[in-house]
C-alpha cells in the first residue's frame, strides 16, 4: 500500500465509507506499521477536535473576498516547481489572510466573542479547503464544490454510523448530479451498488 491509498483509506474510515476489504487492508498495514497507526490516529484526534467545535456563522461572502484577496497577490514564477508545494504555500497565505480578517469579525453586526476566533478561522479553513479538494482533485465548478461543502458541513459534529451514510449519500447523489459518480466509486473503491443504496436513503431521509 503507498501513501496514496493509505491517506485515502484513512479519510474513508473518518467519513465511515470504509467497506469491510478496505477496512481488513488498513488494519493490516497500520498493525504493520508503527508510524502509520500513528498517523491515523492523529487524524482522528483532529477530526474529533473539530466536531468537539461550537459551530459559529462566518459573515456572508467572507470566502470570496478571502479569495480575491489572495488571487490579487503576486505569485512568484518557477520558485516552487513542485505543485503540492504551491498548495502549501498558497494555503498559508490564506491563512494569513483568514487571521488579517479576525479584527473584522469582531467588529462585524454578527461579531464572535473574544475567546472564539480560532474556532470560526478553523470552520473558514475547513470550508476553503474543501471547496479547493473538489475543485481540484475532480474538476468541480465553485458552485458545485460549494453545494458539497454545504452537504458536509452540518455533519462536521456528527459521529454515529447513521448520519455518515446520511452525508454520504447526499454527497454521492450530488455527484450523480454532476455526472462523476462512478469515476468518483472507481477512485475510491466504492461499489456503484453501494453507492446507488447511500443515495436511496438519503432521498428517503428529505
């Protein structure tokens, strides 16, 4: 098993797609691997971390002017050849600029209290990223990364099996929608049954 697949087992596992070939695979590598079993349970420890989080509104097209901000910036030609370096980079000057902002959130008409503003810049940097993972990784539209952002977010504090296939399968009808579903199974090792039976539910569930 590469990196690869190991990362994307591990975000399988969080998200509880994991099937039970998927599941059988990664315990056998991390029982295996020290630095692996390490790994994953960091990541699981930040994705309780954030669930553990009071969810709080950010202002109204706070991401957009985010973006035009950082887009305005400059960018250096061949200083870092290697792509997964610009994303590093381009991610910490997002960040710079989501901590630019926290004055002005407190300032806004829906202000934060004082002791807050890590846990709002955690939710904005949870939303940015994931609307960049869609837009990238599977050639999304803004507007279609941001309606499956929208699907996740409400489950970003939801533990039990039950809504984990809630979210799944809304974020799979919506990549029906957008027409990618079964590219999106084969990558992740998905069956189309399964995948057809999360949809299912979650439309019982409206």
């Amino acid at each position: 098993m590469n990196r690869e697949d190991f990362e994307k087992l591990v975000n399988r596992e969080i998200d509880g797609l994991l099937t039970p070939e998927e599941e059988a695979s990664l315990n056998d590598y991390i029982s295996r691997d020290s630095a692996a079993a390490h790994e994953q349970r960091s990541l699981h420890e930040i994705h309780r971390a954030f669930q553990r989080m009071d969810r709080h509104e950010a202002p109204h097209g706070l991401a957009e002017r985010i973006a035009d901000r950082v887009l305005a910036e400059p960018a250096p030609v061949h200083r870092f050849p290697d792509p997964r370096m610009l994303n590093k980079v381009a991610a910490a000057i997002l960040m710079v600029a989501v901590t630019a902002f926290g004055g002005w959130w407190i300032g806004s008409p829906n202000p934060v209290s004082a002791g807050e503003p890590e846990e709002v810049r955690a939710l904005q940097e949870w939303r940015d990223s994931t609307l960049r993972l869609w837009q990238d990784k599977w050639d999304l539209t803004e507007a279609q990364a941001r309606q499956i952002t929208e699907i996740k977010e409400p489950f970003r504090v939801t533990a039990n099996d039950d809504a984990g296939d809630l979210e799944g399968g809304r974020v799979l009808a919506s990549l029906k929608e957008f027409g990618i579903l079964t590219r999106y199974c084969k990558k992740n090792g998905i069956r189309l049954e399964e995948a057809e039976r999360l949809i299912e539910l979650a439309e019982r569930s409206k």
